[in-house]
C-alpha cells in the first residue's frame, strides 16, 4: 500500500529530529564516539538515592502510586515545584503550574495553545531542534534573530519584528534559551534580560523561556546570580516558564514543568488533556521525594563540577588538536561546544568522514532556521567519560585534518586558521 496520501497535511511537514536520527547512526557503528545527543552522564545519576525512594514508594502501597492521576500533576511535586521557583526567584502559586513529560511535552503544548497555521514564532539564530520542530509541526513559521556573545541581539529582534509586522504578519511570540543555551552555550546577560522584557512589552509579544540548563553552571565564568530567569522579573505575565528535571535528576523520569499565567496554563492542561491525560505517576513520586530528601540540591554542586571539568577536557583536547582550525565561544555552563570550521568546510561531508573515524556530532545546519551554520558543529561533552573525549577528539581532528588536507586547505595551507574564543571571550 502507499500510505503517503493518507498522511495530513502536517505529517507531510513534520522532520525527523537531527540529532535523534544521529542516536541511530550511533546505535549502529561498533565503538563509536558520540558527542551528538545532549544526554546526562548516567554515572551521575543517584542511583542509590532513587532505589531507596522508589523502594519506599512501593513498599507503601499507596493506589495512587500507579494510578492515573491529575492532569496539572501530582498536588505534592506542584508544591515542591513552588519552592524551586523561588529559589530562582519566581513567584508563582500552584495555579501558575502545570507538570509535563519533559520539557518537549511543554513545548509541543505551547505550539498547540498558543499558535495557527501561518503564524510567525521568533528563535534565536541558532536554537534548539526540539522547539523548531515542535513549533513547526503545528505549521507556524519561524523566523530568526541574530546572537551576540551574550545572547539574542535585541537590535536585530526589534528590527525584525517591525518588518514582520509592517508586513502584516502574526507574530506570536519569542522563543528563548537564556542559559547556556543550546547549541552555543552562550548566557543572556543579565541587563539585557531587563532589556528584552521592556522590547516584548513594547511590541507585545510573549516570551517562551525554556531553562533546563540553568542550575549547570561552571563557577570559574558563571554564577547562580547570573542565571536569574527572564520569569522572575515578569511583572506583567508576558513570560512561559518551561524547565526540567531531565539534567538535574535524570531524563528517564520525563519529568518537567511549566510556569505561566493562570489562563495560559488552563489551556495547556487541556491540550494535555489529549496528550497523554497525566504525567506518570510513580514518575512524579520520584522526583517528588528526590526535592524532598534533598537530592536535587546534593546534585547540583556535584553535576556543576562534574560537567565543567568535562568542558575543561574537551576544550583542552580541541585546543591542542584543532586550535587553528576552529574557534568556539566559551562554554559557561551546560552541555555544549558550538564549534566554527573554515567556510569552506561542509558540516554533513565532514559528519560521513568523522563517522568513519568513529565520532559522531550534530551539524550545525540543524540548528538554523534559515538555512546558515553548514561549517559549525554542536559538540556534546556531557556523556562521554573524560577519556572517551579525549580519543573522540582526537579522531574528529583525523576526520577534519584529512578534509582539509583533501581539499588543499591543510593547517599549514589556512595560515594559522582563527584564534579560538571568538564567540564569548573569557571572563
Ligand atoms: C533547550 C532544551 N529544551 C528542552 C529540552 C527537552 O528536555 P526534556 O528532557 O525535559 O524533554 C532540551 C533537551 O535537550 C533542551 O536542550
């Protein structure tokens, strides 16, 4: 049979996600070295901690412990949810909260809810596949604004929302990573946190401010303070708070959260509703008792060192291989490198050749909406061991060396290449 005309419109839309298809890539090949999901160390799992919670938990007994249970989630981890807001300096009551299976579920609700067909949505220039291709699935179009070393370049973002609008088109609102953003790694100062509430009052837009990273900071360029959500200086409830367990604890769980205002979240619930009627249950006890028996908070400082010693390596090990050919902004926190190849160097060919050599990463390409980023690669230090980074470092140095050598652009032959650093100097 040919299914293909019975597939909807949006089916035919719908892309597979680049950076899962490489998960199958990696799936495939033996000893292959994958710096291409943003995946968590699982050695930093508390793995003792959860066996005893889950233990406990069912041991107890408790029907709701496998129940269905409420849609908005599970009363308990919504008042514990309360209290990590705080700690980031939100203020929002438990109306203001809906429990998701992972912050991509909050994503795809936001699509549902808050756009139609044709409407324009704003992303950084590059932003995270996950929102592209939620908010692309419910057919809206999305347009980008350009980055600065400290983030989305409000310049740019007045400009283009006034052309869209002089041309009369619907633009929804602005979708942003404001730390260590994924891919670029790059860190929304804090002024300009202030700035861009008053440019989206200004042009009355909404602001969907995704966080999963923000509790991963690397103490030698970053602070807590530093990390203040855009959300918690929301006065007027122009702001969609999405942030996630998936880094802190594990992503396993599938549990995240989104923080709006009282009608906005109503709505989602709803399209939750159709979704998967409730986030799991013993899922949500989990996670529930984890904030409870002080586990997320041991996890932090642990996860904070763990992953920037990771970066060090990483960065260690591209500085003395590919100094001269790449340059990346400096990583503050999070799980990325964005790496920048000559010009002239094709991300996907370069993607066949290092898969070869027994490294995978995501091209760059997949992070741009318009079509740009074909010579940057996103590099994933956050699951490999410390000496799995270094040899992938080492064979993704082989794959680039020999394309440049092939196409008569050897290090030698580049003069020196760029100096590293380009993108968010030190400091
Ligand atoms: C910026 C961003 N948003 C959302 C997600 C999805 O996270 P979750 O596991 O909570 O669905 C990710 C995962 O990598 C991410 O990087």
């Amino acid at each position: 049979m040919n299914y293909q005309r019975y597939f909807s419109r949006g089916a035919d839309l719908m892309q597979e996600s680049a950076i899962r298809k490489m998960g199958t890539v990696g799936a495939r090949v033996p000893d292959l070295i994958s710096f291409a999901p943003g995946y968590p160390a699982p050695d930093s799992f508390p793995w003792d901690d959860f066996r005893a919670i889950t233990t406990d938990l069912l041991t107890a007994r408790e029907a709701t412990t496998l129940q269905y249970g409420p849609t908005r989630g599970f009363a308990p981890l919504l008042d514990a949810l309360v209290g990590v807001l705080a700690g980031r300096g939100i203020a929002a009551s438990v109306e203001q909260l809906l429990v998701t299976t992972g912050s991509q579920q909050g994503l795809d609700l936001v699509a549902r809810v808050l756009l139609d067909p044709g409407d324009v949505v704003l992303v950084e220039l590059p932003t995270y596949t996950g929102a592209i291709t939620a908010f692309r699935n419910v057919q809206a179009e999305l347009v980008g604004v350009r980055q600065d070393t400290d983030g989305i370049d409000l310049v740019d973002l007045e400009a283009v929302v006034t052309r869209l609008r002089a041309q009369g088109r619907r633009v929804r609102f602005l979708y942003v990573v404001p730390n260590f953003q994924n891919p670029t790694g790059l860190l929304i100062g804090l002024a300009k946190r202030q700035r861009l509430l008053e440019v989206a009052a200004k042009h009355d837009l909404l602001i969907v401010e995704d966080d999963p990273y923000g509790e991963l900071y690397f103490s030698d360029f970053a602070s807590a303070a530093e990390t203040r959500p855009i959300k918690a200086d929301d006065d007027e409830g122009r702001v969609v708070y999405l942030s996630s367990f998936s880094k802190t604890l594990a992503p396993g769980f599938r549990v995240a959260w989104v923080a709006a205002p009282d009608e906005i979240v109503a709505k989602l619930e709803i399209a939750k509703q159709a979704a998967d009627l409730c986030t799991g249950a013993l899922d949500q006890r989990i996670v529930w008792q984890a904030i409870e028996r002080g586990v997320l908070a041991a996890q932090g400082p642990t996860l904070r060192a763990l992953y920037q010693q990771k970066r060090d390596i990483m960065e260690r090990a591209l500085r003395d291989r590919l100094g001269r050919t790449m340059t990346w902004p400096e990583p503050r926190g999070g799980f990325f490198i964005w790496t920048r190849l000559p010009e002239t160097v094709d991300a996907e060919a370069m993607l066949v050749r290092a898969t070869a050599h027994g490294v995978i990463f995501v091209v760059g390409s997949a992070f741009y909406v318009d079509g740009a980023g074909r010579n940057m690669l996103r590099l994933s230090f956050s699951q490999p061991t410390t000496a799995r980074i270094e040899e992938g470092v080492r064979r993704l140095a082989d794959a680039i060396h020999e394309e440049l050598d092939l196409a008569g652009q050897g290090v030698g032959a580049a003069g020196g290449g760029a100096s590293r650093g380009t993108g968010a100097p030190r400091g």
